[in-house]
C-alpha cells in the first residue's frame, strides 16, 4: 500500500495554507512568498497537466503552481472530477497517447527512474509515442479520491517512478515526492532535456521548500 503524507515523520510543514484573502491570484501564495515573474521557463515536448485536488490549492508547499510556471506547456486544473480525457486534454488527443503519474510504493524496486505500463499493464520500451502526461497533485488519500472520481483515468499509460533520491520535503518514502518533483523526474526519464528537470528542482527548494 501506499503511505499517506501526513504519517508522523514526514514534513509538518505540509499543513501549512496560505490565508485565501491574502493569496495571489496567480500562484496562490502570500504576497511575501509570491513565485510570479520569479522563474525561466521551459518549453517541453510533452505537455503536462495536474490534476489538483481543491485541498491543495493554497498549501504553502503545494508545487503545482511552480511547475505550471516553469513549463510553458503545462496547465492546472483544479477539481475533484472531468467527464472525461478530452475535456482535460483537448478533442484532438487520444488517452492512449498520454501517460499518468502512478505513485505506487512496495514491490521490488525497479533499477530503472521510471517505467510506462500500456493498458494490457505490459511495460513499455518504446515511450516515443507519448504526447503528454498527467499528474495529480494531492495526498495519496486525495488522489485516491481522484482516482475513484475519474475512471477515465484507466484509459491512460501508467508512469511509475523509481527516484533515487529522497524527496527534498523531508520524506523518506519514494511515494512522498512532491508534484513538481514527481514530474520533472518524469519529464526527465522519458526524454527531455535534464536542464528542465533539475531547474524544477533547483526552483522547487529555493522557492518553496525555503520559503516556508
Ligand atoms: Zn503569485
């Protein structure tokens, strides 16, 4: 099973939220701790879409923002359900050629950062074909409920992540990566260039993780 973020160990900065009334309307973050304007950005061949649970929005170390920022090709949605993939992603792309971020935990750990499962669950060694990813932003209980809420989601690639780090909140377990870093560990194992990713990272501590 997974574990959930707010296990006794894990980062007790992961409750914080910004006040609504003094939220950026942007980033929603403080005016002291606002990221707009802050960050290069990227464009990747592979777009990006997180999914964030409304929970999440105003977490102070709450990443989505961030990534949507740095990745030109990125967007945010914020909900808990879509009808279905071509709401989200277009009427022009077919889940097939999308991938989902699957954290899942237990099991031998894999040597490779990442794998993609096609449909039949089958591991994928070709990845060229894949036109986007989603990500869900969220804790594992959160994105469970997404999961619930849209079966939709069984139509995509499953990504599942191998990091070799750490994640740089103050978690031990692998499923306790951040959304930023979930994706840019992504991103990079399925072939864009390092740059973006270790930018994301780099931003990612910089901007949030010592701000709070
Ligand atoms: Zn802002």
């Amino acid at each position: 099973m997974q574990h959930h973020s707010n296990k006794p160990g894990s980062d007790p900065r992961v409750h914080l939220k910004t006040s609504k009334h003094q939220a950026c309307p942007e980033c929603f973050r403080s005016k002291e701790t606002c990221i707009c304007g802050k960050v290069k950005s990227f464009a990747t061949h592979l777009r990006v879409i997180i999914l964030q649970h409304p929970q999440e929005q105003y977490k102070l170390l709450n990443s989505a923002r961030l990534a949507n920022q740095i990745l030109e090709n990125s967007k945010v949605l914020v909900g808990l359900s879509w009808p279905n993939f071509k709401g989200v992603a277009g009427e022009n792309e077919q889940p097939s050629n999308w991938g989902i971020l699957y954290l899942k935990s237990g099991g031998p750990q894999s040597s490779k950062p990442c794998r993609v499962f096609g449909r039949n669950k089958k591991p994928l060694d070709d990845t060229s074909f894949l036109r986007g990813i989603v990500a869900l932003d969220g804790s594992w209980k959160q994105a469970k409920t997404l999961w619930w809420r849209n079966p939709w989601f069984l139509k995509l690639n499953r990504i599942t992540l191998n990091p070799a780090h750490p994640s740089l909140r103050g978690q031990t377990k692998q499923e306790g990566l951040s959304t930023i870093e979930a994706i840019a560990l992504a991103l990079n194992c399925l072939g864009e260039q390092k740059a973006v990713s270790s930018y994301m990272f780099e931003q990612y501590e910089q901007l949030i993780i010592r701000s709070v």
